[in-house]
C-alpha cells in the first residue's frame, strides 16, 4: 500500500499528470470504459496538499470532457444518420428515436448537462445529438457548461477529500469517489422516477357522470 501511495504522489507530482487527465477525458468522451471521474478526483484528493495545482487540473478535466463529447457528436453525426435512416418507419426503434428527437429538441440543454454525470450515459446523448443533427453551435454552448460544471464538481469533490484526510490520501479518495457514486445514483433515480411518470398511465381524477333519462 505504501509502494502504491508512493507511486501515486510522484505521478501527481509531475507535469505529465495534466495531459494524462486530459487524455483520459477526451477518450471517456466516446469510450465510456475509461474511468475519467476516477482520475479526476484521484487528482483532486492530491491537489489538497499542494500538487498537483487544482484550478488546473479543473481546466484540463473540462477541455478534455469538451473535446471528448465533441468527438462523440462526430461520430454521431456521421455514422448514426445513416443508422436512423435504416430504422423501420413504424418500428419501435424508429419511435424511440422520434421521442429521443423530441426531448433533446425541447430540453437538449438539460439533458445534455445532467448525463455528464451519468458514466455511459453522456456518451449516448451526445452520440444521440450528433445523429439527429441537433445544431452544432447549440450543442457547443451547453456542453462547455456540462463540461466546466463536471470538471469544477469532480476536481472539488476529491479536494474536500483529501481535505478531509489530509493526511491519510487513500481514505481521501474513497470519500471523493463514494461522494461522486452517491451523486450518480441520485441523478439516476430522479431521471428513472421522472421516466417512470411519463411513461405511466394518465388516470382522470374526473368520476363519469351517469345520465339518467328524465322523466
């Protein structure tokens, strides 16, 4: 454990540290496999005792998360015309593309901005965007707020970690990250209720009124 502990000091003690958090922003853009949140806060826990520098490593987390969901879009864009395009007119996947169209055409912003949180989510909105062709400059504005914002949460999240253990790095890390998955499940359960009550049946609250001839 200690070797670890070790071996994570020199590495957050480099200069290298800020392009590896950038490199690995940018890859969790489009393969949500990479652990973006993990080195972000791992980052920020250290940053609590001097280095790495933390408004630093908030910047470059954002610009790789910019960058990233940017290359997403791309991809999107590109290839997932044609994919939509191949969808059967009347089929289910047709129609949850047309309410995915819908929902992002009347709340793309907030949409976009919440599943930055969501590890995999972010990925297929931003694939989702790009497919519909949703306006690139539009796309822009709000995923720099969804980009600034999650780099700001994450770093400070493992900063008020490593605050918090000053002295002992790994329980700093354990606090950011069980901070960063309580924050994920309770984006999921809003998103999975707010789905829920949509989908669910409208019931009247009106009771039917019973004609009886008159006499």
């Amino acid at each position: 454990m200690m070797d670890l502990l070790d071996l994570l000091h020199q590495t957050m003690s480099s200069p290298w540290v800020y392009l590896a958090i950038f490199t690995i922003a940018v890859l969790d853009g489009f393969f949500p496999v990479v652990p973006s949140e993990t080195a972000v806060i791992t980052a920020g826990v250290f940053a609590a005792s001097g280095a790495p520098y933390l408004p630093a490593v908030i910047l470059v987390a954002a610009v790789g998360a910019l960058v990233g969901d940017h290359i997403s879009y791309a991809i999107g864009r590109g290839g997932g015309t044609r994919l939509l395009d191949r969808l059967p007119p009347d089929g289910r996947r047709r129609a949850a593309v047309e309410r995915a169209r819908r929902g992002i055409a009347a709340r793309g912003g907030l949409i976009l901005t919440v599943a930055r949180y969501v590890p995999g989510g972010r990925t297929a909105v931003t694939l989702t965007m790009g497919a519909i062709h949703y306006p690139r400059r539009r796309f822009l504005a709000f995923d720099a707020l969804a980009a600034g914002s999650w780099g700001l949460y994450s770093a400070l999240v493992g900063y008020l970690g490593g605050m918090a253990f000053e002295q002992d790095p790994l329980r700093g890390l354990l606090l950011g990250l069980g901070l960063a998955l309580t924050v994920t499940l309770v984006v999921e359960v809003v998103r999975w209720l707010g789905r829920h009550r949509r989908s669910g049946p409208s019931v009247s609250t009106t009771a039917p009124v019973s004609r009886t001839p008159a006499r």
